[in-house]
C-alpha cells in the first residue's frame, strides 16, 4: 500500500530502533495520520493573525462564536464553549485527566505514558482501538462474558472474530483460560480485550489474578508475539471489596515489554456519571517507548478520530475540565460512589439472610461496578426476563445465558423486592 507521507513519518517512528508496534497495527493504522498540514493544520497556523479565514466556524464582528441567545441562556458557559474542540481533544483536558489517571493509580506516577486523545466516550474509543489494530479476519480475545456491543464493533465493523475464553472458575478470574486462549490464538499478533469491573458480572481482578493476568501477557510477549492490550476500563474506580486491585491493569503492563502495547480506554461516564456527555479517552504505552513514538500514537488516534467525527464535543469538555478543577470534585465524587457501594453491601445482606434464593439462582462473582450477573436454575434466561416484565414490572437483562442486574440504577430500599420478584417468578415457572 502506499501510504501517505506524513503516515509513512509516524510507522517510521514506530519501527525506529526496533520497535514493534507498527506491526501491532492493522493496516488501516498503518494508513492513518493526523492531516497537520489539512485545514486544520493551516488553521492552527493562522492562529492569532487579524484577519482569519481558515475554519469553518461564525463569529460576531467582536470576534465572539455567533450563537443563538435561545441556546447560550441554557448553558452557564462562556461563548467560546461553542467552538470546536481539536481532534486531539481539549488540550487542558487532556492534561488534567492524565493528572487525574496518575491519581487514581499513583504507580504510574514515575511511568511513561501518552497524553490521552479524546474521543466521543469510550464506545468510540474502543472502535478507534479496533481501526488502528484490528484487520478483517483477526481475531480479538475476550472473556466470554463480555458487554454485547463488542459485536458490533470488531466484528460487524471491523470483520474481526471474538475468541472468547472462560472468565470464571472457583469464584475467580480463570488465568488459565487467558494462557490458554492465547496460546491457540492463531499467528503472531494477539489482541486482548479485558475490561474491569466487568460488564455485565461487576467483577475486577483481584490483586493476585492482576499480577497473574500481567505475568500472562508479558511471558505471551517475550516469546516474539506482538501483543495489544485494550484494557476498557468504563467502571474504573469503583471497586467496593478489599483484595481486589484499585489499580488499572494499565498500570502493570504499560512498561512490561517491548512487545506489549498496552491500550487504556476510558473516560467520564460511568466514573462521574456523565453519560450523555460523551466523552472518552486513548492512552497508550509500551517498555522503551520514546516521547516521539508515544506522540506517533497520539497522531494516528487523532487522525482516526479526525476522520470518523472530526472531534469529540466541545461543551461536555469544557464542563468535565471546570470539574475536575472544583475544590468540590473529590468530595462529591466520593459521596456518589457511597451511595452505589452502599447498594452493594444491601444485596450481599439481602442474598445471605435468604439461603432459598440458593434454589431458584446463583449469583456470579461481583466485587465492582454497577452491574451483578445471576445464573437461573430451572428455567430459560430469556423467558424469566420477560415473565418479570410482564408479571412482576421488573425489568432485568438477559446476557449469555445469564440475568444481569444494574443495581447502580435501582433505588436502595428497593433492591430487596427486586431479589424477591426473581426468585418468586423463577420458582413460579418451576413449579
């Protein structure tokens, strides 16, 4: 293929004193690069000039965005909220949630990392992950409870194949089916999808099995294969059992191996309950990396963002950024994370005070999240979800054979009832 020139800079950067990771990429990622000297290249050198003519915004004669006054007195922002965003992102932004990452897992304090890219939240994180990395016909492992989207996403868009592996054994994280996925992957290449807390279980990893997870994917990389760690980390954060790790596994792989990449995806949704914000972030690292291939990887997510959605939202960034910089933000943050860990420790009281639950379901293992998984005993998943629907006006999802339950999005003195509608339709139906 040939490549543009400006592509052709950043491989070369990629595969400068032998790095691997150009050949981590797909093709696609080989192909893409940010267009610095496209309009909004020629735009940004025009910055600060009298007279500019290059972007395709509206100013008023003062030089202020033209806005709609019916639009702006909804908002308490100031005009320049109206423009857009670059397709890196806002780069105070990107600034303070790197900042923010390191405080949330202060190992990476003395660790090389990339300064995360915005994206349009982390669904689209992922699929930007799945155009650098993903080719047709390769396959990307996951745990085989995974969240259903990833469907879409790699192999409908993407003409990828999900390998899935076991993810629980003996109430834990089954490492062994990690190794053993990989090891009968086919080729060189292996992409890992691994997402904690889970969706749709709530599990993450404890502290050991993170060790074990890193251990894996760093003895899979030395043996010469080139590993991409996607590592979507939608929940991060809230984690209400001691034992399991607090930390990304971002943390343990980002410098593991020349050979490993390691790929963070997340962002303000779930963390800072931001939903229809729709804001992500990229963050890439790898052992040796230099601030050059680090800034490469930078650009091709850049360029891959630039050429689906151009950029991400400018309004939701400029809110996120005056958050984060609140005095306020800790505190509140910690207060709505009392109330989802609150909800947690109900339903365990709830499930240990009702030993006959044991006969109409098991709950899977959760430690994390916002989302529990029960396996139903006796009956199809599929026609317990709709019998609750109908029957009980209880509304669950069917995922994989199991019944996933948002308890982040039921009111707490309700989770009893909601226990007690399942086991009574499940033994309704057996009976």
């Amino acid at each position: 293929m040939n490549y543009n020139p400006l592509a052709q800079a950043l491989n070369a950067e990629l595969s400068a004193n032998g790095c691997k990771v150009l050949d981590m990429l797909s093709e696609q990622g080989k192909a893409i690069f940010f267009p610095r000297k496209g309009i909004l290249g020629q735009g940004a050198e025009a910055k600060g000039s009298e007279i500019n003519a290059t972007i395709g915004t509206a100013l008023e004669d003062d030089g202020s965005p033209l806005v709609l006054d019916c639009v702006l007195k909804s908002l308490n922002l100031p005009k320049q909220s109206f423009l857009y965003a670059p397709s890196f992102g806002n780069p105070d932004l990107r600034k303070e949630w790197k900042k923010q990452v390191i405080i949330k897992n202060p190992t990476l304090a003395n660790k090389n990392f990339s300064t995360p890219v915005v994206t349009c939240a982390l669904t689209h994180a992922i699929s930007c992950a799945g155009y650098l990395f993903l080719d047709a016909g390769d396959e990307v492992i996951i745990p085989d409870l995974y969240w259903d989207n990833y469907e879409l996403v790699f192999e409908n868009a993407r003409g990828a194949k999900i390998k899935t592996f076991n993810t629980f054994k003996n109430g834990g994280f089954d490492t062994e089916a990690l190794k053993a996925a990989l090891d009968n992957s086919k080729g060189d290449k292996k992409v890992v999808l691994l997402n904690f807390p889970n969706n749709p279980t709530g599990y993450t990893a404890t502290e050991t099995e993170a060790v074990e997870i890193a251990k894996i994917l760093s003895e899979c990389a030395a043996k010469g294969n080139k590993v991409v760690a996607l590592l979507d980390d939608a929940y991060f954060g809230l984690v209400y059992e001691e034992g399991v790790t607090k930390e990304s596994l971002f943390v343990k792989l980002v410098d593991a191996h020349e050979n490993l990449l390691a790929v963070k995806l997340d962002g303000p949704t779930k963390e800072d309950y931001v939903w229809g914000f729709r804001v992500g972030f990229m963050s890439f690292g790898f052992k040796g990396a230099t601030e050059a291939q680090l800034k490469a990887m930078e650009d091709k997510a850049a360029g891959t963002v630039r050429g689906n959605i151009s950029n991400g939202p400018s309004i939701s960034q400029k809110i996120l950024l005056a958050a984060y910089q609140s005095e306020e933000y800790a505190q509140q943050k910690a207060e709505k994370y009392a109330t989802l860990k609150k909800r947690y420790d109900i339903i365990k009281e709830v499930l240990a005070a009702h030993p006959e639950y044991k006969e109409a379901f098991d709950p899977m293992p959760c430690n994390s999240g916002y989302f529990m998984c029960i396996k139903p005993k006796g009956v199809d998943a599929e026609q317990l979800r709709e019998k609750l629907i109908k029957d009980y006006s209880t509304g669950t999802i069917m995922l994989s054979g199991l019944i996933r339950l948002a308890f982040s999005a039921v009111p707490t003195e309700k989770l009893p009832k909601l226990f007690d509608n399942i086991y009574n339709c499940i033994m309704g139906m057996k009976s």
